[in-house]
C-alpha cells in the first residue's frame, strides 16, 4: 500500500505546484481573452497533469484491497483523523452552500438557488451517511442520503460547463470542468463502494486525480476571486463569489478521505464490526 500513499501525497503535492504555475499562466492572455501560444507555464501545466493522469491510470490497476468480499469495510469506523478529513469537508461543503445561496442573491439567479439548495440537501445525505458508517448499516432504505451528493455534483457540473460555453478559450476553464467531472465519478463510486460494488480501482484512480485537480484549481482561482471583490458593491455579492472555492476545497478533502479509507492498514472485519456493535448496544441499554 505504501507506493499508493506516496503517489496520493504527490498527487496532493502536484496540485499545488500546478495551482502555483496556472496562476503566472493567468498572464498570457491577450486582452481580447484569446490565449498566447507557447506559454511555458502553461505548457508545464499541461505536462504536470498528463503524468498525473497516466500515473494514475497505471498505479491504480494495481490496487488490490483487502477487503475485496465486502467492499463497503474500508469506509466503516475509519481513524479519527481520517474522521476528521471527513467532516472538514462537509464544513466546506454546506459553506459552499451558504455562498451558493448568497450569490443567487446578487446575480438573480433561479439555477444558483437550485444549486445551494441541493448542494445543503448533499451535505444532510454525508451527514446521513457519516452516522451509517459508524453504525455498519448500509441497508437500500438509506441509499438515497448516499447518491444526493452525486446528483448535486452532476448538476453542478452541468451548470458551470453551460457558464463556459461561450468561452472560446478552453484551457481557461478546462481545469475546473475536470475537477467537478472527477468529483462526481468520486461521489458516483464512493456510493457503489458502500453498496458492495467493487469499485476500489475506479475509486482510487477518480479520486487521486480529482484531489490533484482540485487543490490546482483551489490555489489557481483564488487570486482571480479576491481580484473580483473589489468589482462587486454588496457584501453578499462578494460572499457568493467564495462558493466555487469552497466546493473545490470540500471536493479535495473528500477525494483525501476517499483515499485514506481505501489504503487503510487495518479494515475491520465483518465479525470485528459485529462484535462492537453488539457491545455498544449492550451498553446502551445497561
């Protein structure tokens, strides 16, 4: 398992350094919007997430986890720092959904309240989904507190991609389209993981590459959000514009819980987690 940690700390670690070079590459635009060709940061970028992407596609074949019979183990009662990880992006998330609403208010916007709405609704479903975890219940009556983040990822995703589509210049924004595609197959898998799906590759590979996109786009747009402020008259309107930023960060600490629990050393087993709840149940009720 230790060459998977090491290649998610590179990943997280590349997502900086590529976040760092896209800022200095925010330069070499034309004033029309049109990009300059042969930008070296740019090109660097480029070439930093192409070996990302191809590692990880190799790495993660080699993903065997040791609990391949019930996959769903390895998110069950996870280390407490990796608890921790969890809820930050929950925090993350339903701040996300606060701005989300807030900026609906200053831009006039009916598809923004849809989306704080559903982005709020998410963060009950990890909520939900958190409180079956450290119970070990995973039962169809609860599956839909384990998709709504996945339905408001995808609607997420199709509302931005129909902000750019007048943008001519996709490497613009082509960063940010792949972070929230990523977040949803990392949300898609997570959910068939917890329903016995083996999807523990699938996983791993959505998962390493959505934390190295959205630490990149993370660090690359703040810059440009602060620099917006000052376009903007009301508070409310400047604290809508921390929405996106706040769903990239939850998206990165999500996609580190992920991996964290799908490299995990010790995965409790079937008999471990019955033996524990059934000690918690008998010391509720003495």
């Amino acid at each position: 398992m230790i060459i998977f940690r090491i290649f998610a700390i590179f990943a997280a670690l590349a997502g900086a350094v590529g976040g760092y070079l896209r800022i200095s590459e925010q330069a070499a635009y034309e004033p029309s919007g049109l990009a300059i060709p042969g930008d070296p940061y740019r090109l660097a970028v480029i070439i930093i997430s192409g070996v990302v992407l191809l590692a990880a596609i190799v790495i993660s074949v080699g993903l065997v986890s040791s609990a391949r019979r019930d996959s769903a183990r390895v998110f069950i009662r996870p280390e407490r720092p990796v608890s921790l990880v969890y809820f930050a992006s929950l925090g993350a998330f339903s701040l996300g959904a606060l701005f989300e609403i807030l900026g609906c208010i200053g831009d006039y916007s009916a598809t923004r309240l849809i989306s704080g709405i559903l982005l709020f609704f998410a963060a009950v479903g990890m909520i939900m989904t958190a409180f079956l975890m450290a119970r070990a219940d995973f039962s169809s009556d609860y599956s839909m507190f384990v998709l709504i983040p996945t339905f408001w990822a995808a609607y997420y995703l199709i509302l931005h991609f129909r902000a750019e589509t007048q943008n001519p210049v996709m490497i613009s924004y082509i960063f940010e389209i792949s972070a929230l595609v990523f977040l949803v197959l990392t949300f898609f898998f997570h959910a068939g993981i917890l329903f016995r799906r083996r999807y523990q590759r699938r996983c791993f590979f959505s998962a390493v590459v959505c934390l190295y996109l959205c630490i990149l786009c993370l660090i690359s747009d703040a810059p440009g959000t602060v620099s917006e402020m000052a376009n903007r008259a009301g508070v409310i309107e400047k604290l809508g514009l921390f929405s996106q930023l706040f769903i990239f960060l939850g998206g990165a600490l999500f996609a580190g819980y992920v991996l964290a629990c799908l490299l995990r050393s010790h995965v409790p087993s079937l008999r471990e987690t019955e033996e524990k709840k059934d000690a918690e149940t008998e010391a509720e009720i003495n």
